[in-house]
C-alpha cells in the first residue's frame, strides 16, 4: 500500500466549516475504519487540514475524497502527496517500504 499526505485548504469561512465539521468527522471515521486513514487533524492556523493516509494507489485516494462534505459541498481544495515511508518509529514499521 502507497502513503499519502493529503493537504487541505479551506476555500469557506470557518463557520461553513463548521457547520459540516459534524459530517466531515463522519466521513473520516468511514474510512479510519476501513484502514484508509491513520491520522488527521486542524493545521495551525485553523486554515486546512491534514490526512495521513494509505491506499492501493492515488485514483483511490481521490475517489474517498470525492465523499467528502467539504469536497461536496465545495469547501476544500486538496493537495494529494505520495510518498515512500523509509524509516518509522518502531510502532510503524508496517508503513515501511
């Protein structure tokens, strides 16, 4: 499975984010179930987000964001980064090439 770092950056003031942050959780937990997702969160400052992610290849990636309000709704755009995990704490070392 190939990493990527996905990058997004709010297009909507924060309080349309906001209002679809209840959905948006929603569809990360879809997809930290299915075993996509392994970490996310708020940058800083609060103008994007950050998903770490694994998939077979990046056409994935793109088709699990096509599922997000943010994406949806047209309050995202999203920078989607590939890249090969050489060295990990030891806890990742699953994620390693």
């Amino acid at each position: 499975m190939a990493l990527f770092i996905i990058e997004l950056f709010y297009k909507a003031p924060l309080e349309q984010i906001d209002e679809y942050l209840p959905a948006h959780v929603s569809f990360l937990d879809k997809y930290y179930a299915a075993g996509n997702f392994l970490a996310s969160g708020r940058k800083v400052p609060r103008e994007g987000g950050i998903i770490l992610a694994r998939a077979a290849d990046k056409i994935v990636i793109e088709s699990i964001l096509e599922e997000d309000p943010f994406h949806i709704h047209g309050l995202a755009d999203y920078r989607i980064i590939e890249f090969i995990a050489s060295k990990t704490i030891d806890s990742l070392t699953a994620l390693q090439e």
